[in-house]
C-alpha cells in the first residue's frame, strides 16, 4: 500500500491566505491528521520574565506572520510539508501565576508528543519554556547537545528567589543531567554580563561562546563548521531567542541587546545545520506589544520554517548535501 501524502498547507478555494484562522503556516491542526512527523506547539507563557513583560501574546502572532510561508525551500531544496507530516498542535494550557505547575504542564504536553514520535517546534512564550521542553526531549534521546542562539547566556541561577526563569533554563538542565556537557553552544552573545564569573559557571554548564562580534570578524561558513564539530553526532536541540537578532531586525523582544545578528546571519547559519540529528526546537521571546510592521513576527515564523526544513531532511537526502556545501569556509 502507498503511504499516504502528508496533509499540507490549507486549500480551500477562494480563501486567500489572509483569510481564515491562521494555524502556523496554515498547516492542519493535529487533531485532523492520523499522525505528525512534527508538531508546532505554542507556549503562551512569560511569568519567567525579568524585564519587558508580553511573550505570552507571541504564538498567536506568529502564526498569524507566517501565513506567507510557502512549501519549497528554495536553498535548502526541500518540501518540508510534503516529506513530513507537519500539524499546528495548538497551545498549551498554562496560567500566568505559578511557574512550576506552568513549568510541569509543558513538559507533559512535550512528553505526550515525543512519546508518540513526534518532534516538536515550540513557540514562546519566553526562554523559561525551554527547561520543560528539554526535559521532555531528553526523556526519548538522552543528554542532548544544545544549540542556542541568544544574546544572553541563560545558564544564571536564581532571580528575586526564582530559580527557573528565563535566565536559567539551562544552568537548571546541566544540573538534572539533561545536556551533553561537551557538546554545547551558545551562538550571538553579547549582553548581560554582571561579573566575569558567570562566564565560568556557563563554562560548567557545559558550552562554549560564538559571540555576535564573531560574525563581523569570520565568514559564516567558517561558523558552521566550528558549530557543526562542537554538536557532532550527538541528538541536538535547537533553541533560538529571538533576541539573538538586533532590534533592527527584531524588536519585539523582552530584553532587547544592540548589535547582534542580522536574520540573514541566523539564517545563513541555521541553513548550515542540514543533516545533523535535530530532536526539538524552541522559537522564543516574542513580545508582539513591542512590534513594528510585524518585524519580529516575521522573522520568527520563518525562523521556526527553517527549523521545519531542517527537520525534513537527513544525511541521505539531497538538500543536506547541498547546504552542507554552501557552507564551506572560504578560502
């Protein structure tokens, strides 16, 4: 019997893509289809907040900036839709006043989707989202590699006597054995810095810095190949605060930094990642109050596309080989 052809991006004639209620991409909610490869899977939570407050609101208005997204990857050479079966999972339940039950109804939400064998592309929500949905994807792999592009570290400890915040999803995670120690990364750090010491303790939280000034010094292709050697062969995560880019290209964002990432960089980058094991992903920290003609919304959809296309391919297709080409240091 042939396998059936995944359930792609709306099409009901006469709809415009304007139209409509607007899943992620317009892609069939999970509820409608028998099985989904992926999972896009809001998290309207941001209580873990330490300065501009509205990451809550961030998933409704992703989805609604990435109507536009259309189903072939022209430089990853892929129909992410057509060769994975990819539903809008909705949004989790969680209330805005208790950080650890919020905490406990993500991860269960996560581990009910990868327990199926479903990957998942979260939608913040702000970064705290990140320690339950690593929770979940390292119940199924094991220690993960993490690939995090920020501006900020996120392995701090404790805030006004919060330990999990937005600052330390991923202090908390080396500590429950969550994270590979030798195969982290932080990509586009460049702010919030109090004392050198922090550097030592993300030292021990197991990962190592590309800082934003990294991308004015070196080629990006040159990035790649020293991220693709720190991840290897390990399942990785991918978690990326939208905050990594600059304000100009994202300013929708709780704790903005100046002089990051373009979204061409970050893009560029992400393209280099096809054919690593991708587990799960996170695309966080959009605080739509703080927008301006969509920017933020923008390039948080496409970012999450990208994502998705990378989950569509592996070693053995041929849109790996070809990113993976494009990416070689120039010399």
């Amino acid at each position: 019997m042939a396998t059936p052809r995944p359930a792609g991006q709306r099409d009901e004639p006469g709809m415009p893509r304007y139209g409509g209620i607007a899943t992620y991409a317009l892609l069939p909610r999970i509820e409608d289809v028998e099985h989904a490869d992926v999972a896009v899977l809001g998290i309207p939570f941001d209580s873990g907040t330490s300065f501009r407050p509205g990451a809550r609101f961030g998933p409704a208005h992703i989805r609604e900036q990435s109507r536009q997204l259309h189903p072939y990857h022209q430089f990853l050479d892929v129909r992410p839709f057509d060769v994975q079966q990819v539903a809008d999972a909705g949004d989790v339940a969680v209330g805005p006043y208790d950080i650890d039950r919020a905490v406990a109804a993500i991860e269960s939400a996560a581990r009910s989707l990868v327990a199926g064998g479903t990957k998942v592309v979260a939608l913040g929500g702000d970064h705290t989202v990140a320690l339950p949905l690593l929770r979940a994807a390292a119940a199924a792999h094991g220690p993960l590699a993490v690939l995090h592009f920020d501006a900020h570290l996120d392995t701090w400890d404790t805030c006004h006597g919060a330990s999990v915040w937005h600052g330390s999803p991923f202090r908390r995670a080396a500590e429950e054995g969550l994270l590979d120690l030798d195969h982290c990364q932080h990509v586009g750090v460049r702010g919030g810095i109090y004392d050198p010491s922090e550097l030592a303790d993300d030292r021990r939280a197991g990962f190592e810095i590309i800082d934003s000034e990294a991308f004015q010094e070196r080629s990006v292709g040159d990035i790649v190949v020293q991220i693709r050697q720190r991840l290897g062969a390990r399942p990785v995560y991918v978690s990326v605060d939208i905050d990594v880019l600059d304000p100009a290209h994202a300013p929708a964002t709780g704790t903005p930094e100046v002089a990051g990432l373009t979204t061409r960089e970050l893009f560029r980058t992400l393209r280099g990642l096809a054919g690593l094991n991708i587990v799960g992903c996170d695309v966080v920290e959009v605080a739509p109050a703080y927008d301006h003609a969509d920017i933020t919304g923008l390039a948080a959809a496409h970012t999450a596309w990208e994502l998705i296309s990378l989950l569509a391919l592996d070693g053995n297709r041929s849109g790996a080989g070809r990113a993976n080409r494009a990416v070689e240091p120039h010399t």
